[in-house]
C-alpha cells in the first residue's frame, strides 16, 4: 500500500466497485485504493440483492432513480452477457389489490407508456393465463415482459477480478479511524494515506464515514430490514414471473413481493422493518447502545408526526412480522397460497434508508454530496444495483464539476 492515490474508494459494494470500473475507464493510468471493511466484498446489502433489474417505472419524472434506471439496467445486462454472468427474463406483473389501488396503477402504466417502457395492459383473463395463481379480482395488471434478473454476487465477482486485472488495490479488514479533508488525508491502522479525490460509498456507514469529514450532519440512516419466506418445493402452487403489488408511493418500498431466482427458486418478501442495527441480520446482532437509541428516537418522531403516512406503513409492518401476517401480505398477490406451501428462509437484507432530520421524512432519491475533492454517495439504495453502472458515471462527471 502506497501513502497517495488518485483515487481512494470507500466501500465494497456494487457503488464502489461500479465507481472504480469507471474510474480505471476514464482516467486509465490513475492510481485506485478500495477500503473495505469486511474480509470480502458484497457482504451486505449488495451481495444480498435480489437482482431485479428495475424499469423505473416506480420513480417520478426528473428523479435520479428514474433517470438511471433505463441506462443502468442495460448497461447491466450488457455487462452480464458479454462475461458469460447468467441472466433470466422473468417479465415483472404488477397487480392492484384494491379499488384503493386505482390511482397508483394507472400512474404507474402511464410512467411506463410514456418512458418507451414494453408495457401491456392485463385484463382477467390474459392474467390468469399468464399466472393461474395469480389475484385477479380486479380484472386488470401491468405487465412489464422484458424484466430481467441477474445474480448479484456473480456480478461483484466479476468486477472484483476485472478491478485486480487493471492494478485496482484492495485493502480488506480496513475501516478509516481519522479523515483531514483540508489536508487530503484519511487514516487507517495508524497508516497515512493521501489521496487526490475520495469517493465515500459506504453504504450502512455512509453517514458516519461523512461526518469523519464534517459532512451529511442533516440526515440520519434507519436500517430497515427485509426477510423472505420459500416457496416450499412439494408445493402446488406456481409462479412464473415477479408479481408485485401497486405500491404505497409514500414510501420507498416496493411492498412484499414474489421473486424468481436464477436458481429457478421462488421467495415472498421482502419486509420492510425498521431495527436497531446497521447489521441486526439476526435477532440482537450488533447493535450499538447509543445509535439504537437514536434509531428508537427518531423512529418515534416519525410515528409521532405521521408524515406522508409513516404510522400507517409501520402499523402494517408490524403485522408482516409473524408467519401469519406475512402471509396475509403474500395472499393479496396469491390467493390460494396457504402456510404449508411456504418456509422460512435465510435470506434476509438490510437497506440502509437516510430519512432527513429536519423534515422528518424519508429521503426517496439518491443523494450525492460534493465536498472539495471528497463526494459522498448518499442513500445508494434500490434500485441502486439496476442504477450502478450509469450512476457510476453521473458520480465521475459530479466529482469534476468545479
């Protein structure tokens, strides 16, 4: 390990390695340090990812996860074919619930008709032809055939050893114990490093990594936790694309959905949980006493102040926590499915979702913040994986801008 770079990344997720792809892109020749703080990478929320690659359709006009998702997805899928990464066109289904649901649906095929997506208005029966298992009870779904998806650790794989092959550095175990930014100077281990420019994709850590720099003091992460349940494989039932429900646009996720697996294995989820810590996977696992009382602070003033219906979404989640509630959630897309064609699965994930402290509410765009010669890639979640590669390069162009 040198003590100066070029370039020093923060983080070992699909940002920071999408950022060092473009990196070595662009400025070939220019040395690269990724700082990871884990023995490997894609350990959290990257290497869980379902590998969806999103149309976009979710994200209003003008918003940064809707300009991305159209480039990202195929640059994505272009990135999987050309090195032989396993791809799978799943189509995507989108089904009202409701007649509560008219007004997201009809948003949402409108986005989709506008934006060039291949969209195809559903009535009844084309739907229980497509999926007989399906809830057509309001005669009507969005289908998006081209959905594609990808495995997501074969993709970190594979930037990983095209990053090494273009003399990229790894330096795994690392967190940054100290940050000068007026000097270009970050810490490590008791290690000096100096550096030209620092991408801060950190991920679960993105706001503490930025206060290292005196940065982001206005936004604050809950970590929301998703789990799954299976598809057992003695069941009955069959699903033959991604269903989703049309969901709450107040808040950014997506509701409990199916998901077919390159694996050719089908999981319901994910929750959407609010818990104590960055990396709580399991029961009580590693939380901090001090920033659980934070999470549990700012968790009541959102419940408190109801804003954009926070009480009604948390009301709801509480309700997916046991078996019987998440099946609840599961039969407004299935009808017929019943406890015994599903398990408990070990998938689980953490979404590392900033809310704002002075609204109080959910920050629902990516954020990039620029600080002299340091950007900070502030709340990378989904879509960020679909978004990757074209984000990638809007954090290049951000991070020259004088």
């Amino acid at each position: 390990m040198k003590d100066y770079y070029d370039n020093i990344i923060i983080g070992g997720g699909i940002i920071g390695l999408s950022v060092a792809k473009e990196i070595i892109k662009k400025e070939y020749g220019s040395s690269v340090l990724l700082i990871e703080k884990e023995s490997a990478l894609g350990l959290h929320a990257s290497g869980r990812n379902s590998g969806v690659l999103h149309s976009g359709i979710y994200y209003p006009d003008g918003s940064e996860k809707a300009k991305h998702c159209h480039n990202g997805s195929t640059d994505m899928l272009h990135f999987c074919l050309d090195n032989d990464i396993p791809s799978k066109k799943t189509g995507k289904i989108i089904l009202p619930a409701s007649d509560k649901d008219d007004g997201g649906f009809n948003m949402l095929l409108s986005r989709a008709s506008s934006r060039g997506n291949n969209v195809e208005f559903l009535d009844r029966q084309q739907l229980r032809e497509l999926e007989p298992f399906a809830n057509s009870a309001m005669g009507k779904a969005i289908y998006l055939p081209n959905t594609i998806v990808v495995n997501s650790t074969l993709v970190i794989n594979k930037l990983y050893e095209i990053l090494c092959s273009n003399s990229v550095e790894f330096k795994f175990n690392s967190k940054i114990t100290f940050a000068d930014p007026e000097k270009s100077i970050v810490t490590l281990k008791g290690d000096k490093i100096k550096y030209g420019k620092l991408y801060n994709c950190s991920g679960q850590n993105i706001d503490k990594v930025a206060k290292q720099f005196s940065a982001s003091n206005q936004y604050s992460m809950i970590p929301i936790k998703g789990t799954y349940y299976k598809l057992k494989d003695n069941s009955n039932i069959v699903i033959n694309h991604l269903i989703y429900p049309v969901p709450d646009l107040n808040v950014p996720f997506l509701g409990i959905h199916t998901l077919n697996t390159i694996q050719e294995e089908t999981y319901f989820g994910p929750s959407a949980m609010p818990v104590l810590g960055r990396e709580q996977y399991k029961y009580l696992d590693s939380i901090n006493s001090n920033e659980a009382i934070n999470i549990v602070r700012n968790l009541g003033m959102l419940y408190m102040k109801d804003i954009d219906g926070f009480r009604k979404y948390a009301n709801n989640e509480v309700k997916n926590f046991g078996k019987n509630g998440f099946i609840k959630s599961v039969r407004k897309l299935i009808p017929s499915l019943t406890n015994h064609d599903i398990e408990k699965s070990e998938k689980v994930g953490i979404r590392a979702q900033l809310i704002n402290n002075k609204s109080l509410k959910f920050e629902m765009d990516f954020l990039i913040e620029k600080q002299d010669n340091v950007v900070h890639v502030l709340n990378a979640v989904s879509p960020a994986f679909t978004c990757s590669f074209s984000l990638a390069k809007s954090i290049l162009e951000y991070s020259n801008d004088k």
